[in-house]
C-alpha cells in the first residue's frame, strides 16, 4: 500500500509509449487500455508492484537503496514484464479486441486484488478473462509452466497474541509467563499438519515472527506470535483453523494465561480453469517457447485468486534460472534474472493475442 513512486514510474512510461490509462485504483493501482479493430472481446494481464519487508543481502548495484524494504519476489521484474508487453501490442496491428493492463498493488499479504476489485475493475474495465505469471528460481530461465487446475495455495493469517502477567524474573512464582507458554504453543501447533491432516493431503502451519517483553530481568506482559497457513482444499483449512483454537485453548488452561488467536482465511487457492489454461498453453507455443506442464502446485499464495473467484483465467509461472541458496523467494540474496524479460513480455502478449482470437 505504499507503491506511489512505483506506481508514478508506470504511469510515465505508459504516458511515453501514449497508451491512456486511469491511475488510483484500489490504492496506488494503475490499469492501462489498448484496443484495436472492432472486435468486442477483452482480456486482462496483470502485474504486482510491491515489496517486501526484507533488508536485501544480495550485494548487488542496483541493490535497493531502501533499508528494510526489497524486491525479494520479483514483483518490479512483473511490472517491467507487463509494460514490456504493452509496448509490443502497441507496436503490433496483428490482433484486434481490448487489453486491459492491470499494475496492481499490494500483493503481499494485504489484499491488492481485493482492493483493485472493490475500486470496480471488472465493471470499469469489462475483461472477459485475466491473465498473469511469477517469475520462478529452480525453473529453468524462460520456461513457461502452465497447471491444469491448483497452481498455488490458499493463504492465511495467523496472530496469536498472548497475555500473562507481567514482574520480576527473580520471582516468576508471582508471575503467569507468556513467553513460556508461547514456546509450548509454537512446539504444539506443529501438530496440527503432522498429526491431524491426512498425509495425502497438503497443508502448512508456518509461524514467523514472536514479539515480547522490553528487559532481560523482567517477564513478559504479552507476546504476540505471528505466521501464516496454507492449504489447497478447503476442508482442510477448516481442520487447521479448528486446531489452532483448540490448542490455543488448552495452553491458555496449562500456563494460566490468556490466548487469543485471529485467523484470517479471505484467500482461496489459485485455480486455473480448464480452457484458460488451454490458452496458456498455446501462447507458449506460438510464441516457440519451452513449456512443461508437469509440475506439482505451489503451497505458496497468490492473491491472483480472487481475480479467479470473478473471472476465468490462468496463472503461469515462468522460469527464474539456477536456484541459489538465500536466493529463493522471498530470500535476502534474491535476484530477479532479467534474461528473462524477452521471454516474459512476448508470453504476456501473445496470451492476450491468442485469447482475443479465441472469443
């Protein structure tokens, strides 16, 4: 939600290449339309335009000069990515229709999508299908991979916040110790994936950040526990949510303190449907580029889903290269490859292509 500069670098360029667009949607969203010919069908491509949290590693020159604040998922590369693609389909007669380019913010945990949603995309700008990627590490550099079905899983947020009682740490008698049950509760919540989830099916409990306490000879008043959960089918999540409370409730009883957990579930799985996917598919070929369509889901998120819950489309990923340790997603090493923009750009325009030739 603090994509301004960001979002005021798209704007210039599309002003560059005179593609008009409206800016200000669902915060600093920015979507660009180009139309050709008379045809009536429309499609939509979308990019995400923040970062993440994360103090970059990667010693590299054009390393973020913002402490605490990188690019750890390559979104800046998916932005590039899809101006790419507007500049080629404003250079090419080939194809008649709408494209929609969709710059979308806040795509991390906080709803951009949803946001962009709200704002009306899908009644002002009509799109008859939607169309995005991620870039991939430990995918070979340009490969496009399409699924059939779950791409990527359904996220969650978990904050568990826990209250005891707050005093000296040379008299804990005196005390109700939040930290300790904390260390119980993260240990027991790992229970949940490894002893209440069938094993055939696929979930993850991950707790990440433990906030709590101010001096090294006083207990706690309150520790605070933050992560998130992923799933792909839905009874599943019910399962963990269930579990979660359950033993948020039992260690509560054991220590003497109070847990209070909040879950937030608003985002389903990826899904690609079946004839988008299709279209994928054969924007790889036409464009002559690798493809695999073997590849297992991601228990990763993308708030790509809830453009799928409005509309039919597909999310591919395509590959980032050579997959470097503390390069991953989401890793303080990582870089995304720009070899692969070619690659990306003419993927994005040649889908909107082929799905506007389909209708």
């Amino acid at each position: 939600m603090q994509e301004k500069l960001t979002s005021a670098f798209v704007q210039e360029r599309l002003t560059e290449l005179g593609i008009p667009f409206e800016a200000g949607i669902g915060g600093h969203g920015v979507v660009a339309t180009l139309s050709r010919g008379h045809a009536r069908a429309s499609v939509g491509l979308r990019a995400d335009m923040d970062a993440l949290p994360i103090t970059e590693m990667s010693g590299l020159p054009y390393a973020s000069r913002n402490p605490g604040i990188m690019h750890a998922c390559g979104h800046d590369g998916h932005t590039a990515s899809l101006l790419g693609a507007a500049a080629l389909l404003a250079a090419d007669t080939d194809w008649s229709g709408t494209v929609h380019f969709v710059f979308q913010p806040a795509e991390e945990g906080y709803g951009g999508s949803r946001a962009m949603i709200d704002a009306g995309l899908f009644d002002r700008f009509p799109m008859t299908r939607i169309f995005g990627f991620h870039n991939w590490p430990g995918l070979a550099a340009g490969t496009i991979a399409v699924h059939d079905g779950i791409v990527m899983a359904a996220g969650g947020r978990i904050t568990l916040t826990i209250d005891g009682h707050a005093g000296h740490a040379g008299m804990p008698h005196l005390t109700r110790d939040p930290l300790l049950a904390a260390g119980h509760l993260i240990v027991a919540l790992q229970s949940i994936v490894a002893r209440t989830i069938d094993p055939l099916d696929t979930a993850v409990v991950s707790l990440c950040t433990i906030e709590g306490g101010t001096a090294g000879n006083q207990i706690a008043g309150r520790v605070v526990i933050r992560g998130t959960l992923r799933n792909h089918r839905g009874p599943v999540r019910q399962t963990i949510v269930a579990g979660i409370e359950r033993i948020c409730a039992g260690i509560a009883t054991s220590f003497g303190v109070t847990v209070t957990p909040e879950i937030t579930t608003g985002m389903g799985p990826v899904i690609n449907t079946p004839a988008e996917a299709g279209l994928a598919r054969a924007a790889a070929e036409k464009a002559q580029l690798p493809l695999r369509c073997d590849l297992a889901p991601s228990m990763a998120g993308e708030d790509f889903a809830f453009y799928l819950q409005h509309r039919p489309g597909a999310f591919v990923w395509i590959g980032n290269g050579e997959l470097r340790q503390g390069a991953e997603l989401h890793g303080p090493r990582y870089d995304f490859n720009d070899a692969i923009l070619p690659v990306t750009c003419r993927w994005m325009a040649e889908v909107a292509k082929t799905a506007l030739a389909a209708n």
